[in-house]
C-alpha cells in the first residue's frame, strides 16, 4: 500500500447512468482513480461503489465532497485501513507445460490460489486477497510467462455490526454536534 | 383522474408555483404546447427566437425574482441549443429547471430524427438530471427537480420527456418537496469564529453571490457595522450593498477597485462570505490569502477548501450563519484600521476617472444611471462593456445586477434582459452591450418587440472585439487577430427593422437627448454609442497576479 492511497465507499441508487455520474465526477475535476468497483447490495434499490485512489488529503475531501453533492450517491464514506476488510479478485492465465506446471501448482498452494481452468500449454489461477497479495502473486508468476490476467478491483467492508448504509449522511456528519 | 403526461406537466409546474416559463415549440414538444394552449391563463409561455435566447431569459427572470426559472425546447437541436445556458446557470448558481422534449422511448438509442442524448450531454452541468420513461414517475420527477433546483446552492436541473411519456395517461396528485436538509454549524466552530474576529486587528469582509440569494444584505451590514470591518465584493456579489454605503469599497479582483484589492491585501482576517473564490478574483491563490487567516461561510461545502484553504469554515445558508455570528461576536471599534481604509480609499490610485467631458464609458454609464431608479434592473453582455458596468454603475438594491459571472458567456444580455422583464412585472431594464455580444443574440430583440417590453439597450460600439483586444495590445504585443470585425451594421435601421426604435449617439452632447427619448419609450430601444477603440477596462491585475502587479495606466 502507497502511504498515499485511499478507499472510499459509497451506496448508490442502483439507476442507469448512475456509474456514468459518479466516474463523470472523476474526470471533469481531474481526480486520477486507482481502481472502482460496482455492484448490488442486500438492498435491493442501491448498490455499493468502492473506489481507490492516491493523492493528498486535499484530493481525497474534494473527491468525499464532490461525490456527496450528486443526488444519486446516498451513502460515501472514506473507508479505514486498520477498522476494514479489503478484497480484490485476480484471475490470471500463465503459461504452463509439462516442465512447469508442478512448480505453478506449488506456487498456487502456497499463495492459496484456486486452479480455475488447466491445459496442456496454460493454466488459470484464481486468488483474492488484499492488493498487496494479488501483487506479490503477479510478480511470482511473471518470469513464467503470462499471458493475460483481470482484477476485479478494490472491495470493502467494515469490522463490526454497523453498516455502511447506517453512517451519518455528509450533510448530517457537517451539522451540529451540540 | 387520469390525465395525460403533458397535462400532468402543467399542473406540476402550476403547483410549484410557475406563472410564466420560456421556450420554442417543436415536434417533441407538442403535447405540452397543446396543454400549455389551454392553461394559458394560468401560465404565460414567451416564445423566443432561439433557444439559448429561452434559457437565459429564464435565467435573468429567476436572478431578479429569486424564483426558480423554467424553459421548454424540443429533442435534438432544441435541446442542444440550451446548453450554455445551462452552463452559465450552472457557473452562477441559478435555480432553473430545463424541460426538453425526446422522441418516443421505443425511437431512443437508434439515432431517430432529432434524438440527442440530452441527459448525457448536460450531465456535468446541471445539478442533477432526469430521463423520464415512465409517466408514473413523471410528478414526482418535476416536484423533486424544484426542489434539487431551489435547495441548498441553487442550480440548474433537466427533466427529459420521451413524447409517448407526454401522451400517457396516469394518475397525478399535486404536492411539494420538503427542502433538502442543509448543514449547520457546532457551537464551538461558531465560538472559533467569533473568537477570530474579536481578536483580529484588521477584519475584511469579502462578498459574493450568495449574499444575494439569500437575501442577506441587512444581517450583514449589522454584522460589518458590529465588527466595525470594511466590505469588498466579487463581481457576483455586486449590488447586495448598497454603492454609497461607507463600508463598501466595491468589486475585488482582476478589475476591481485598487482600495478593495490593496485594502483586502492589508487584513489579517478574511471573512468571505457566499462566494467560491474564483480565479477572476482572487488572482494569484497564495498570495491572495498571504499574512492573514480565513473565514469562509457557504453553504456548499465543496466549496470549503475548494480553492482557498479555510481556518474557520461556517456551513449553511448564509443569512442564517450570519445571524448566529451576530449572536457571538462583539462590538468593536478599530479606529487605526477604520483610518488606514480611508487612506487608501482616498489614494489617487483609487481614482481612476474618464474625463467627464468626453463621450466615453464611464460618462455612458453615468448617464444612464441618472435616467434609472434604485430598483431597475440592469444586464449586461460579456466583455469590456460589462466590466464598466460593474466598475461605474452605481448599484443599490440587491437583483439588479444581471450578469454572466462563471461562464462569462457573450449573447447572455439579450435574453436575460428579456427574462428580468419579465420577473420584475415589466419594470423598465436595462441591457448594457456591445457589438460583438449584440451580434450573438440580437434576434432576441424580436422576442422584446413581439412583447414590448419597456428595455433600453445601450450597445457600446468600439468596432472590435474589445475584452480580447485589450489582452492582444497588452500581452500579444499588439497583434489584433481577428478581434476588429469591419461590422457595418446599421443598429438603427436595425432596430427599427425589428420593430424597435434606434438612437445613433456619436458624442457627448447627443447623448443625453437620446436617453430622454429612450427612457420615456415604452417599448424596446435600442441607444448605439461610440466609443475609443483603445478604451481599456482599467485598474488590471493580470491573471495569476497581485496586488504588486496591478496595472493603473494604459
């Protein structure tokens, strides 16, 4: 993790154009994302959006402010490093033969990765785990040659019984403490 | 009762309180005309020339009345034709709901005649915006854009109809958006404030628009008075106080007043007010707040921080923070900087004047002030023209000043004049202009015609495009690419072509005879001034720049 990066969350109304909206923002205010993921909740007319990103605090509140001010984010909340669960999935298609192939297979056991699909020339591994993890795997796996892989992006939770969908509203969290 | 998506569309905007909306019929929109032909005697509809023409004037009608201002257009280029003004509602903060009109949902997405993505192409210039492809959810659509429109910082919201939407029949039942909540501030942000100005030595009060929106100008000359501090102003927040007012300096920033600048440069308190700090006037962002901490009131709070970091920041609507402020700050009298304000006020450099005998911008201006009363509302094109307004009128009530600040959008005037017209009850108005803002938007003098509305236009003509002149002469080393037209409009044959009348003033002393004439018409005028072409708009602060490089002279 950059000493820089953060993660937000946010719920959303689950309404066409609404990720439109939200990834508009990033562009017209010039705010560069690291990765956004998307989809439904346990509710079923919102859907959850995790974004991360890297900048100084100034970028992250502009990026907290500028996305409470759209009609359709009800929830966004910067997410804590140490208080939350972070997730991201990573499928990836390396080479593999007859020399190979039991060496991928270790690596795959030690990283806890699944064997989603294997041939005689490839096979494809599927881990989830923090970024880091995912990363340390890619490098492990590059000198054997891959051939392509996908990230689903950051995914968020916090520890503890409260919701996302319970936090205070920005305007709510900006009002009166006394 | 079942009644149609167009008619429900009326009886929506009736409920919400509209009497008067602007528009251009058209193919998508035919339903709507259709209802808006029956209800006639509940809303006026002001057909214009041109779309843009439409949006701007429900603009300058929402700026004076301080009611949310709607326009209709049609699909495809009737939409389209709406965006800058949209925009220029956006940049300003004005309440405005845009309605347009789409093909049938079953056309959408095939590239139908006069299909545009409308929402899409408005979405990062509107405050929120709407598709609507079910009739079901039309009212509640239309009651919560008024409400998104009018609540917290105002702006602009677009409902998009599909024309089958128009003609379904559903069921309707009137009722009004409660307001969004807006943020309000702890006791001990307040106290930090408060503690601020007691102990501060030279408070400055900076002003924007958002004085005027919330009809503030009374807390906050109590609040100027009681803190005993000075009052500078953005262009936005021209007119909330009154231009005689002992405490004004007047506008801030790349045009402003050098007192309000230098004074501004001087003060270790900051209390800015309703305003977002554009660039326009703040200059070089560093330095403008160097030596001094900020208060920053808004009720936006992307704005805090934004461009300008906040040591204390108030959030809410600003009549109600500057009420509470009231409550905590004391009485103070700071006589040592009340004397250095008036030094600098008194300074020549603050002085700049036209020579009074001479047919020029400032004696216009003048002029056309002595012919108009405290309550007339005067607009403005983009350009030279507007920044003399801004600098030489001498404003008094709130909502007179009518202006495109944010987008600086050339073509505005026209049909913002046309819209205050009608948002004052016909009172008379003035549009300051020019020759090349005129020519954007001059077929609107049509709409005023058609209307006869009581609007006197006062067209600066200095053959050129003047604003980007004077940047050519000063920082282009004189190289004026394409900014002196060789126009050869005849304004007064013009005018009366159009069905107004036309004055043609080439010096001083025929200037005054035309004013008589014009302002005792009641119908549109149009007043063709010549002036230098080399006039420039001065005092200058060069963009990024400060006070120390502020240019006095040509």
């Amino acid at each position: 993790m950059d000493n820089d990066e953060f993660v937000i969350s946010m719920l959303v109304n689950n309404e066409a154009g609404v990720l439109t909206r939200v990834s508009g923002l990033f562009a017209r205010r010039d705010f560069n994302i690291d990765s956004l993921s998307v989809g439904v909740t346990e509710q079923p007319g919102l859907s959850r959006i995790t974004i991360t990103a890297h900048g100084d605090d100034y970028l992250k509140d502009q990026i907290i402010k500028q996305l409470a001010k759209l009609q359709d984010v009800k929830v966004v909340k910067p997410m804590p490093f140490n208080n939350s669960v972070m997730r991201e999935l990573l499928l990836i298609k390396v080479q593999a033969d007859r020399d190979t192939r039991s060496a991928l297979l270790e690596a795959a056991s030690v990283f806890r990765a699944k064997v989603v699909d294997l041939k005689s020339d490839s096979i494809i591994l599927e881990i989830t785990g923090e970024r880091s993890k995912c990363e340390a795997f890619i490098e492990y796996l590059r000198p054997y040659g891959i051939v392509e892989l996908c990230r689903t992006g950051l995914t968020s939770i916090s520890r503890g019984l409260k919701p996302l969908k319970d936090s205070k509203s920005f305007v709510e969290e900006n009002s009166a403490k006394e | 009762m079942k009644i149609t998506g167009a008619e429900l569309i009326i009886r929506a905007l009736i409920s919400e309180g509209v009497d008067c909306v602007f528009g251009y019929p058209g193919g998508a929109v035919l339903n709507i005309y259709d209802e808006l032909y029956k209800f006639s005697a509940q809303i006026k509809h002001i057909a214009t020339c041109h779309e843009q023409g439409a949006v701007h004037a429900a603009d300058g009608y929402a700026r004076v009345s301080g009611k949310v201002g709607v326009v209709i257009a049609t699909s495809g280029p009737g939409a389209t034709n709406l965006v800058t003004g949209i925009a220029n509602a956006y940049l300003d903060s004005v309440p405005l709901v845009a309605i347009t009109g789409n093909v049938a949902c079953p056309f959408i997405g095939k590239d139908s005649f006069q299909e545009v993505d409308i929402t899409g192409v408005t979405m990062p210039i509107t405050k929120h915006n709407y598709i609507v492809k079910d009739v079901n959810r039309l009212g509640d659509v239309i009651h919560q854009a008024f409400a998104i429109a009018r609540s917290g910082r105002p702006g602009p919201v677009l409902i998009d109809i599909p024309k089958d939407v128009q003609q379904c029949e559903c069921e309707y039942v009137e009722y009004i958006h409660q307001p969004a909540p807006v943020a309000t501030n702890g006791r001990s942000t307040l106290r930090k404030a408060a503690e601020q100005i007691n102990d501060c030595k030279r408070p400055y009060i900076y002003i924007g628009g958002g004085v005027i929106k919330s009809n503030a100008t009374e807390e906050l000359l109590e609040f100027a008075d009681r803190i005993d501090a000075p009052i500078g102003s953005s262009m936005m927040g021209l007119a909330a106080v009154p231009h005689d007012h002992p405490r004004f300096l007047g506008m801030t920033g790349m045009h402003g007043k050098y007192a309000a600048s230098q004074i501004l440069a001087e003060s270790d308190l900051l209390i800015a007010i309703g305003t977002r700090f554009s660039d326009r006037a703040t200059g070089n962002k560093t330095e403008f707040t160097k030596g001094k901490k900020v208060i920053h009131i808004d009720i936006d709070p992307s704005e805090i921080g934004k461009n300008i970091p906040a040591y204390v920041a108030l959030l809410g609507d600003v009549k109600t923070v500057l009420q509470q402020l009231l409550a905590g700050v004391k009485q103070r009298n700071r006589p040592s900087w009340r004397q250095a304000v008036q030094a600098i006020k008194d300074s020549s450099d603050n002085r700049l004047e036209m020579p009074p005998d001479q047919l020029n911008p400032e004696t216009v201006i003048k002029a056309v002030r002595r012919h108009a009363s405290d309550d007339t509302v005067v607009c403005t094109d983009v350009g030279q023209h507007q920044m003399w307004t801004a600098q030489y009128y001498d404003f008094s009530r709130p909502r007179t000043f009518i202006t495109s600040g944010g987008l600086g959008a050339m073509g505005f005037g026209m049909g913002a004049a046309i819209g205050a017209c009608f948002g004052t009850g016909g009172r008379k108005t003035i549009l300051f202009t020019s020759d090349g803002s005129f020519h954007m938007n001059m077929n609107e003098l049509a709409t005023a015609v058609s209307n006869q509305l009581p609007l006197v236009i006062v067209l600066l003509n200095n053959n050129a495009l003047g604003m980007v002149r004077q940047w050519q002469a000063m920082f282009f080393e004189q190289r004026y690419s394409n900014t002196s037209l060789a126009r050869r409009t005849d304004y007064v044959r013009l005018a009366e072509a159009m069905g107004a009348v036309g004055f043609k003033v080439d010096t001083l002393s025929q200037l005054e005879p035309a004013l008589a004439k014009a302002f005792a018409e009641t119908g549109p005028v149009l007043i063709e001034v010549t002036i230098d072409q080399d006039a420039k708009v001065l005092p200058m602060i060069p963009p990024n720049g400060t006070i120390h490089d502020i240019i006095l002279k040509a």
